[in-house]
C-alpha cells in the first residue's frame, strides 16, 4: 500500500533539522507522528483480537428466545466480505502525487526565498557605511534618484520638498 510506504520512507530527522522550521511547527509535526503511531498501533491491537460474544449470557438474561437464537446464527453464518479497494488505490495515489508535488514547490520556493535572503544578509553585512558612499556609487545603485534630480533640474527646482521643515533654515546669509 501506498500509505505505508510513504509513512516508512520519511527522514523525520532531515525533516527536524534541515527545514529549518519554526518551534511551531516542528512541535505540530511531532504531534502528527505520534498520532499516527498511536494509530497503526491501534489498528494492529483491533487486528490481532476477534471478539468473542458470550450468547448464552444473553439467553439467560433476554426473554425473547428467538431473538437470540436468530442472533446466533446470524453470527454463525457471518462471513467476512472482501471489497475491491484498487479504485481507491487510485485516488490516494493521486492525492499522494498531489501533496508530494505541492511539497516540492513548497520547498523550492523557500529554498528561492532563502538564497534571497541569504543575498540580502551578504550585502548588508558588506556594505560600507553611509557616509563612505559617493554620489556615482549611490545613483548607480539606485538610477531612479539619478532620474528624479535630473526632472526637478530641468522643471528649475533646486531644493528638495520637505527638507527644511525636517532640517531646518541652514543658509548663511
């Protein structure tokens, strides 16, 4: 069966340690392995035992006769039916390529967001501070304040709006 497989195969300490999830998350997963634990185990128990039901116990107790002997031979007569599951089969496998999928893209799109970030981290820790960066270095990095000195220039616009209620009145004269 597909389920079990999948359930074996998983590298629960790949999965702990090198997702870098958060606590939540991790403790979520946890709670999910032991509930599915919980479960085979049942299951397995359920399997191994077959009720036993003790009729002679009911004919003593009930008055109605018939009701118990019909019970008997309805037990008696019980067979086990096997029902054809490989339709299902199909339909779990399709929800399990479903999920393995959208696992995968799950994974590619933070492994994407961690490389971007991991780029961001390297620049800042590598950048210069402020007050070493020149006016070429900084319109080379953000052309668009090149592109708006250049427009406030041509329409004779020679102070920036804002700055002297932010800095205040510096002229000498």
């Amino acid at each position: 069966m597909a389920a079990k497989s999948a359930a074996t195969t998983v590298d629960w300490t790949k999965i702990y340690t090198g997702l870098g999830l958060d606590k939540t998350t991790l403790q979520s997963l946890q709670s999910f392995r032991a509930r599915h634990t919980t479960a085979i185990n049942r299951n397995s128990a359920l399997k191994s035992t077959v009720p036993q039901i003790d009729l002679s116990h009911y004919k003593s107790v009930l008055k109605d006769q018939q009701a118990v002997s019909l019970a008997e031979k309805t037990l008696r007569e019980f067979k086990a039916v096997d029902y054809d599951v490989s339709k299902w089969n199909g339909v779990v496998e399709a929800f399990e390529g479903k999920a393995v999928a959208a696992a995968k893209e799950t994974v590619s799109k933070i492994s994407a967001e961690e490389s971007s970030l991991q780029a961001t981290l390297s620049n800042i820790q590598d950048a210069r501070p402020f007050e070493d960066l020149t006016v070429d270095e900084v319109a080379k990095a953000r052309p668009e304040i090149t592109k708006a000195v250049e427009t406030m220039v041509k329409k004779g616009k020679w102070s920036v709006p804002g700055y002297r209620e932010k800095f205040g009145e510096f002229s000498l004269m």
